[in-house]
C-alpha cells in the first residue's frame, strides 16, 4: 500500500527563497491554501489564502500588497502580516473573528519551510540541506507539478535503479541496475539511508559532460531521506583509480553534486516536486550550470511523465491491490514505514507494503 | 556540510561501513541495518539489538526488523540461509 495520508504537525518546503517576493504567490500544501509574501523588510510570512468574507484567494489578482499588507480583491477586506484583519469596506468596525491562520515559516537553505499542523513547532526545526547556499558549490533548481500522490515520488526517489531504465542516456547506467544496496533505517532519528557504491562504472553523460571525465568512474551514491520533505542524494564521481577519500573526510580526487529534492505534498493526487543540483566543482561555469539545469529538469521531467500515467493507473484501480516488491525497494519500503508512522496510520492488515 | 567535514566521508566501494557514521549518527540506538548480499539475491538484517537474520523478500523482512523485540535472539548468523518464512 502507498502511503495515502498525510503526515501532519511538519515542515514542509513550501517555495525557493527567489520565488517568495513583494507578490503573493499561493501554494496548496498537505490541501491547505497558503499566501506567501515578503513584508518591506525582506520576512517571509504565510497565511492562509482564502478571504475570511467570502473566500476570495489572496494569491489572486486582484488581490495586491500594499507594503505589509494584503488586500483582498474582491471586496477590499485588508489583513496585516499577522493574519490579522485590520480593515472592512465602509465600516469602523473590524469583526474580533476577522483573521486569518498564520503559518510559522523557516528560511533556510535558500527554502521557504512552512509548518502545517495544529501544534506549534516548539524547537522543531526543517532538515538541513546546505549546499544549497553555501560558498564553495555552485547550485541550480527548479520545482515540476506533479500529478501523482507524493507517495509515488517517494518511491521513485528511494530506488534508483529505475535510473538505468527510464533516465539511460542522462544518468542511468547498466551499473544503477546491478549494484546491491545497503540500506539503513534511524528510527529514532526518523531517516532513511540507502549506499549504492559502484566500483567500475560508465560515465553517464550527466557526469561525463559536467566534469569533463572520459573514462569509467567510480560512482557512489548515497542517499538521506528525511521524511516527510527532504531527500539529499550525496552523489561521489571519480576516474577509476582515483584515491578514496582521505580519512580526515577531505575527497579532492572526486567531484561531488549534493542532489536535493524537497518532495511537498500539495493535494491526495498532487505533489510539488523542488529540485536542486549542487556541485563542487567548475563552480563560475555558465555552460556547466546550463547543462546541468538542463539536463536534470529532463530527468525529473521523465519522471513526472511516469508517476503521472501511474497515479492515472492506480487511481482507476481497487484499494487492495497487491503490489510485488523486491530487492530494489527495501529503501522504498522502509520510507513508507516511516511515513505511515508519521501520518499516524494505525497498522492495519496487511502491514504497509 | 563541506567535503572537509568529517561527517562527510563516504564509503569506500564495497565497504560495509553504515552511511549513518559519515552523518555522526554512530550513536543511533534504533538503527536497522539491510546489506544486499553481494553476489546473491538475499538481505541480510541486522537490528540495533544485536539480532540478525536473513530474507529474500523485503516485505516479510521490514516486518521482521521493524517487529523488534519480537522474535529477536541476537546469535551469529547461520552459514545456509535461514528460511525466510518462518520468521514471520
Ligand atoms: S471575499 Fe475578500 S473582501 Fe469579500
Ligand atoms: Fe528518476
Ligand atoms: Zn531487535
């Protein structure tokens, strides 16, 4: 079964940083509205973005900010950053009722996380992916709409060796497919790992294009899923032969891409899919930079295309489906362990397959 | 987290060493580890209490690792694989 519901009371990446500005921008996460902003002084903030009169999205035009304030479109109701309503047409009297829901918002890692539940966040804080803004990497992003269920996303992100088979000619390789993994499961810390370290291995164009390398490659990856939101592929690329890394954890002989995906849930069967490539290496390269912008929007685009026809096929199919699983989805099977704990689903027979 | 970090190193091909010892998680209490075993098709688990067993399918193995304390007697794994379906 893939996970259906929700894990509520968590951050969840609800933008890039850049596409948070003095123009509201509205997101559904985990089915909520949510209007995003800039206040004069550069904070983001996050409300919900239905008018508490008559609905009006505050996201929509005509719907406009004047400085920290938004004012709704269709008949003028005005709220501060905090929510709350501080003008009504053509009346003193402002409703005590008339507020909007704020949502407690983290900048961090060039993201805007929002926290969706009913509980304050208290010390919680969102996962950390830092290369993202960090000296020393070069990143590129991008976010595709998914129309799939995030479930479907989190499965294809935890098994790689789909790669050799829907991504050939950009980053998969016959390698992907045949590497045993090792996979690693911290309850407590509530992450999913899964290493699949291939010794001898073609140069897919991805990497034979960026870094300039011509023959085969030891190629590591090493996955970190934090659920719900975060999934951070740390990606090892070096000539065969190459020196490992050093002990003190230094690695000049290898090119590294951090590959991060923020995996937000937005409704049942729709999902925004955050990407971002960060390499340390050929860090001022435009064409670098391109290439590799170009070239993983292509790959998260083939997977969109996938999940997209599969969430068309599960949709139309019954609700106890007996799916197989094998070898390659122990990593998979483990996250949706863990979300259904998160998502509080009671441990129904058959387990969580 | 930079490469300099130590936190950061990856494993070297083939070695078995966990990926939560690069991220300073060494200390995990609940750490459950799966090792595809090189050359087979089988999964050999180990759970943080010290129980260890083999599987060829990962649904009857998650149910098995994440079912701890149940069934768990920390021994050496035996030489042929166990059957898989009596540890459900
Ligand atoms: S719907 Fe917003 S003011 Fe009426
Ligand atoms: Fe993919
Ligand atoms: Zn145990």
């Amino acid at each position: 079964m893939i996970v259906a519901e929700f894990a509520r009371d968590q951050w969840y990446v609800a933008a890039f940083s850049h596409e948070v500005g003095r123009r509201q921008l509205g997101r559904t996460i985990l089915d909520e509205p949510v209007l995003l902003y800039r206040t004069e002084d550069g904070q983001a903030v996050a409300m919900a973005d239905r008018c508490v009169h008559r609905r009006f999205p505050l996201s929509e035009s005509p719907s406009h900010l004047v400085g920290d304030k938004v004012v709704c479109g269709y008949h003028g109701f005005t709220y501060g950053p905090d929510g709350v309503c501080v003008a009504v047409p053509a009346q003193q009297r402002v409703p005590r009722t008339a507020r909007l829901r704020t949502y407690p918002v983290v900048e961090q890692d060039s993201f805007v996380w929002v926290w969706i539940g009913d509980r304050e966040p208290g010390g919680t804080l969102p996962p950390r992916a830092p290369w993202l803004a960090q000296s020393g990497y070069t990143t590129v992003c991008g976010m595709e709409p998914l129309n799939a269920r995030y479930g479907l996303l989190v499965d294809n992100l935890l098994d790689l060796s789909h790669e050799t088979y829907l991504h050939g000619g950009y980053i998969g390789t016959p390698e992907v497919a045949e590497t045993p993994i090792t996979t690693e499961v911290d309850e407590e810390a509530g992450v999913v790992y899964v290493s699949r370290h291939m010794a001898d291995a073609a140069c897919p164009p991805f990497y034979a294009e960026s870094t300039g390398i011509k023959g085969r490659i030891t190629r590591w990856q090493d996955i970190e899923y934090h659920p719900p939101c975060l999934y951070l592929l740390h990606s090892r690329v070096a000539p065969v032969g190459s020196p490992l890394p050093a002990a003190d954890g230094t690695d000049p002989h290898a090119f590294h891409v951090e590959v991060v995906y923020a995996i937000t849930p937005s409704t049942g069967n729709t999902t925004y899919d955050f990407w971002a490539v960060a390499r340390d290496f050929a860090l001022d390269d435009e064409k670098v930079s391109d290439f590799l912008r170009e070239s993983n929007r292509t790959v998260v685009l083939q997977d969109v295309t996938a999940l997209n026809t599969l969430e068309q096929v599960l949709a139309r199919e019954p609700d106890r489906y007996q799916e197989l699983s094998v070898n390659i989805d122990t990593g998979g099977l483990a996250a949706r362990r863990l979300l259904a704990k998160m998502a509080g689903t009671p441990r129904t027979e058959p387990a969580v397959r | 987290m930079t490469a300099a970090d130590p936190r950061h190193r990856p494993m070297a091909a083939g070695d078995p060493e966990p990926a939560h010892r690069r991220h300073g998680l060494s200390a995990a209490r609940t750490l459950h580890r799966v090792h595809w075993m090189p050359g087979t098709d089988r999964l050999h688990a180990i759970c943080f209490c010290g129980a260890e067993n083999e599987f060829d399918d990962p649904v009857v193995l998650w149910d098995w690792l994440l079912g701890h304390p149940d069934d768990h007697h920390p021994q050496p794994v035996p030489d042929s694989p166990a059957p898989a379906a009596v540890l459900v």
